[in-house]
C-alpha cells in the first residue's frame, strides 16, 4: 500500500517526534519500507535503516532526519501553568497563542502557550517580544494536569492543510525529506543497481546530535548523500533565492565532495530533472557536516528539498520538489558511475 | 449552550451575517417578534404578561480578526486588524480568509534572522498571508482587497474548560440564546439584542436606544482574566473559576448603582459566585447604551476568559453555568425592573 507523495507528507507532519523522542515517526516510517528493502533495522541510537543490496560494489547511504523542532517542560508554577525550554531552534514569535501537546508518563494532555489579553497591556509590554523566560503554558485545559513533570516532551500542534497544491504543517522539516526516500525506495524496484543502498532515517539532526553520524560509521559508508531541507522565497540579499517547486537543491561547498556534486548534476542534466543549486561557504548545518568526517572519511552530497517558513507550525512545501527529489535519488544510485 | 458552533462560525465586525443567520434560525419560534434593523443587529421580542417595562438584553456577535489590505506581486496578502488584534498572536497561524479559504501567517525563519530582528515583535507591516499563490495575478483572481480574514480554531472542551477563538462575545450570545430557550413569559417585555460592530467601537449598539426604549439594560459579555502567572495577583482582572463577573465601572462608564446592587444581591440570594471586575480597562455596549438618546441604566455580567482576541482563549464552563444561572435569575425575580421604576 503506497501512499501518495502529499498524503505521506501529511501523514508523517501529524506524528509528533521530537529530536530524541523519534520512535512513532520511526514506526511508522518501518511500516511503509519494510516491503520495499531487503534489511530493515532499528539502530543503536533510535533510527531505521532500510537496505536495498546491489551488486556488492560499493556501499552508499541515503540519509533523512526524521526529528523535529520541540520543547521540554523545564518549570511548573502554580500547579497549571508551565514554562519551556526549546529543544532545536523556535522562535519565540511562532508560539503564542498556541495550542501544545504534552507527553506525559500517564499519556498526553493539551496546553495552551498564553499571552495576556491586548486590554491590560502596557504600552512598553506591545514592543516586545516574550522570551522563553516569560513565556507559559497554560496546562488547566487538559485533563492530565496533575501528571505533567519537568522533562515531559512538548509539541506545537497544528494539522497539515493544503494551499493551492503545497502542503502546510509543522515537522516537514525534515519528514519531506523522509518522504523523498520513501519515494525513491518504491521507484528504485524498478531498477537494479551495482551499490549496496541503504536509505537511513536518522535521529536527533535538530540538536546537531548524533544520529547519522553514528549509522554513516556502522555501515562503512563510501558514498553518503544527505536529504534535508533549505529556506524557500526568502534568503539573505546576496545569495540567489530558492524557489518552492523549482526542483531539488543541489548543495556544494566544503562539506559536499566536489567529484561526487559534479555527478549528480550531471546525472540530474541526463534524465531531465530540474534543480536548483545553493552555495554552502562554510557549514551546510545538516547532518553532511558530521558524516563527512566519519571514519576514514565519506564522500558526501547534499540534497534539499525547497522550504518556506522553516521551523514554523506553518513549514510549506511542494510535492513537485520531493518527487523530483526521490527521481534524483534512485537516479544517482542506478547511474552513479565510479 | 451554543458555545462550540458560535466559536466555530466566522463573524468579524462588519461580517456577522453567518452567526446572525445561526441566531435568528434557532430563537424565531421562540419569541413574538424578531427584526433586523439597518445596521445588521438582530433583535427579538419576548413580549410580558403585563409589557409594563422595557428590558434590554444585549450581546455582540462580532468578534475581532483582519482585513486584506494589499495584494503584493509574490502573490501574498498584507492586512490590518478589525478590531485590538495583537500581532504577536500571529505568526504562524492558520486563517480563514473570506468565506472558506485557508492561508497561513508565515514568518520568515529562524535561521535567517538576525540577532536582533529575534527580538524585535511582528508588525502589520511586515505580516503576511500566504495562500500558496506565486504571483499578484494567481491571487487576484481568487482573493479581493476588503476580504475579511478570521481566525481558524476548533472548539474544544477538556478537564471543565472550553478553548477556541471569538468566546468574545460569542459567549455571551450563547447566554441570551440559553435564556429565550427558556421560553418563559415575564411580567415586562424583554428585548433581545445580538449587536455587530462592538469590537470597532461599540457601533452597533448605538441605535437600539432610539428604536426599542428600554429602562434597564444588562450587557452580557466575555471579559479578559489576566490572572497570567508573571501577573501579580492585585493586578488580575478576573480570575478563571470564580464565577459571573459583574463591573462597577468601564472606560467611560460607571454602571448604574442601582442595577449594580440588583446583580449583587441576586447572587447572593441565590448562592451563585461571583467576582467583581478589578479592573476598569476596556468598554462594553453598556457605555454606548447609556450615551444614546435620554439614556439607560445599564450594568454589565461577564464571563470571564484567558486569552481574548488572540486565536485561542479558555473559558471556564463552570463560569459560564454561573454566569446564565444569575442571568436567569436577574429576569425571573424581576427586581431589577422596580428598582429602576421605584
């Protein structure tokens, strides 16, 4: 049973899974790749991998985050009222006035991020911005109040929509990029391919952890290609913007092996998919960073799928992008050339 | 209680069109007379046994929300607010914009800002709706300028409380509707009102006055709590569960002490609690109702919540029982009506 590419996205925006609290995104994930790999394996550090064996030749890993953003509960105060910490990066601006979902021992229960009503604000109040200090959560509109605890998970809730064929939900950084090789897993049955594949959906990439990295050194990886995501319609004045439906987004910089690049863009030129490229000067602040300098050290590519209002409840893509991202992906390992 | 379909339903100042027809559906058979008059409130009639007085019921169906100001050529929409709408409760929300079309309030990510652009809180000028539209023309074609945009936010009741947007005035509409439900015939008429326009400067019900004359008239609204943790507690203006809150005094208004004293005393009599409103920011119809014509003596109950105008706000339902149980009470006894005939 393969899901189309936008109810995938959807599907997997909806599960809630923190960095380090990955295993219902996990679970998931193993149910769709389990009939499409000839291995598929939890690893140490609580992510999948799912082999697809090739000719023996080399060995090439595809890798996706499956984490996202969050918050831990760091305070309670007055019995129902909460404060957080972030867990990855959250702007302060993108929570109030929102609804959270605690995972508690006991299950989860509801939240609601407040913010005082405009009427008893101080002018002063009106300029600025509530820092994760002051910010709360107002735990009473849930029935496990009591059950909440310093350390419980907490997610910003919010259903995936779709806007004029994009999809909108939280978490789609990176569960796009999961998708892209769930994707790329179904059409490479079509091939054969000389390379062991193993496509790895990794743990903890928000907080720079160790969740591929670890995975690119048990497997002995010679060729890793990373999937992730990239800031769409809006980028700093002097780089080129990147546009949502304007295909895949070829990286290249230090982190990325400049043999390996040049393939894949040749390999993108041959079979008629449109791309976009992106200049990483330093950097890429994905996981090609770490598994770059994995053991003997790995050649690494970075792929990233187009998206608008990144680490937002509202994080925007276009299926267009992840499936001409999968028909990159099992192109580069059926014609990859070494 | 009609609480969980009248926060559901879209009615910004100036577009209650959609929780007036929700209304009028379901009091008509209720009540002797019903009307709409030319600005767009909804008044019905219960008529008294003796119609030796004139009470006046009123509740507004407007909640706050925004207005597209500007189509731009990426194909996003800026926008003002109708109404005291908060920026900061904007960023990455869900809308509703005109009849059934959604967007989103993107905001530019993390990653991209500077150190101080972190700090430095949302502004109508830089917010945006995205609709998945690429270019001016795209958008055009399916949004105009002067659409309204409401927030987009499920009713949900959980551990004795309800959230969801617009409980401002919604709540107090669900009030009036629990009391003609009643369906008990008093002494005195007793008129309805559902007013527009209250969130833009309490417009609507400036011309109730001249059309129905009533003696008394009692605002039901839905008040801000402020009982936040940071908040100390001698500056909260209404705490969460103590019950009906009734006001001494507003922006511009001091309710008529002898209405006051009626609330009061209702309470008391008949065991309800009830919370005075500790603080006297913001205004109610009562104001407007005391200004228009001769004037009226009026007083305001409120139910109180977190929250207000922002996409989500809690209410205690508790305090909402409360709340309809002293309305209730303040029509049948009928005191309030010799108190300001004596």
């Amino acid at each position: 049973m393969n899901l189309e590419t936008k109810d995938l996205l959807m599907e997997l925006s909806r599960i809630d899974a923190p960095s380090g609290f990955e295993k219902e995104a996990i679970d998931f994930i193993e149910k769709q790749v389990k009939d499409l790999a000839d291995v598929v394996k939890k690893t140490r550090l609580g992510g999948l991998i799912a082999g697809v064996k090739g000719g023996g030749g080399l060995k090439i890993g595809i890798f996706a985050h499956v984490d996202e953003i969050g918050f831990v509960i760091s305070k309670i105060e007055d019995e129902s009222f909460a404060r957080l910490e972030t867990v990855g990066g959250v702007d302060p601006k993108v929570v109030l006035a929102s609804e959270v979902k605690i995972y508690t021992r006991d299950g989860p229960t509801r939240g609601v991020v407040g913010l005082l009503a405009p009427h008893l604000q101080k002018p002063e109040d009106r300029k600025k911005v509530p820092m994760y200090d002051e910010i709360f959560v107002d735990l009473s509109v849930g029935s496990l109040v009591k059950s909440v605890r310093v350390g419980d998970r907490v997610v910003l809730r919010g259903d995936p929509i779709e806007l004029n064929g994009k999809i909108v939900g939280k978490a789609l950084d990176n569960r796009a990029g999961c998708t892209s090789l769930i994707k790329s897993m179904e059409l490479l049955r079509k091939y054969r391919t000389l390379y062991d594949v193993y496509y790895i959906f990794s743990s903890q990439e928000e907080v720079g952890g160790p969740g591929a990295a670890t995975v690119a050194y048990e497997l002995n990886l010679d060729y890793a290609i990373v999937v992730d995501v990239t800031h769409a319609d809006d980028a700093p004045p002097f780089y080129e913007k990147i546009s949502l439906g304007g295909g895949p987004v070829i990286g290249f910089g230090p982190s990325v092996d400049k043999d390996f690049w040049k393939k894949i863009m040749d390999i993108a030129k041959r079979n008629g998919i449109k791309y976009q490229k992106e200049p990483l000067p330093g950097r890429s602040g994905t996981d090609t960073d770490e598994v770059q300098m994995t053991g003997i050290g790995v050649r690494t590519a970075l792929i990233s799928i187009p998206l608008k209002y990144m680490h937002t409840p509202v994080e925007v893509v276009d299926p267009f992008d992840v499936d001409e991202t999968a028909r990159l992906l099992t192109h580069i390992v059926v014609d990859l050339e070494v | 209680m009609y609480l969980k379909e009248l926060s559901e339903i879209p009615g910004v100042s100036g577009d209650e069109d959609k929780v007036r027809n929700f209304i009028r559906e379901r009091i008509e058979s209720k009540l002797d007379e019903i009307r709409i008059d030319r600005m767009g409130n909804l008044i019905g009639i219960k008529k008294g046994k003796k119609s030796d007085g004139r009470l006046l019921l009123v509740a507004h169906m407007d909640e706050v929300g925004l207005m597209v100001t500007k189509i731009n050529d990426d194909g996003t929409l800026s926008f003002a607010p109708v109404g005291g709408v908060d920026p900061r409760v904007l960023p990455g929300k869900k809308v509703r914009v005109g009849e059934d079309k959604l967007g989103i309030v993107g905001y530019k990510a993390i990653h991209l800002q500077k150190s101080e652009e972190i700090k430095k809180p949302p502004s109508y000028e830089n917010l945006r709706i995205y609709m998945g539209f690429s270019s001016k023309k795209e958008a055009e074609e399916e949004v105009e300028i002067g659409t309204y945009v409401s927030f987009l936010t499920k009713y949900t009741e959980e551990n004795g409380r309800a959230t969801g947007k617009a409980f401002d005035d919604r709540g107090g509409c669900s009030i009036l509707m629990d009391i003609i439900d009643l369906n008990e015939r008093y002494d005195f008429d007793v008129y309805f009102a559902f007013v527009v326009q209250e969130e833009v400067g309490l417009r609507g019900s400036a011309i109730l006055m001249e059309q129905l004359h009533p003696d008394v008239a009692l605002v039901l609204e839905t008040t801000t709590a402020g009982d936040n943790p940071e908040i100390p507690e001698y500056q909260w203006a209404t705490h969460l569960g103590d019950g009906p809150v009734i006001t001494f005094a507003h922006r511009g208004y001091v309710a008529d002490k002898r209405v006051f004293q009626v609330l009061i005393e209702t309470a008391v009599k008949h065991g309800i609690p009830f919370q005075m409103k500790r603080r006297t920011a913001g205004g109610t119809d009562a104001g407007r109702l005391a200004r228009r014509g001769r004037g009226v003596p009026a007083g305001v109950i409120s139910i109180p919540a977190r929250y207000i105008h922002s996409p989500l706000s809690i209410m205690d339902l508790g305090d909402y029982r409360n709340t309809f149980e002293l309305v209730k009470r303040v029509v049948e006894d009928g005191k309030i009506m010799e108190e300001v005939s004596g």
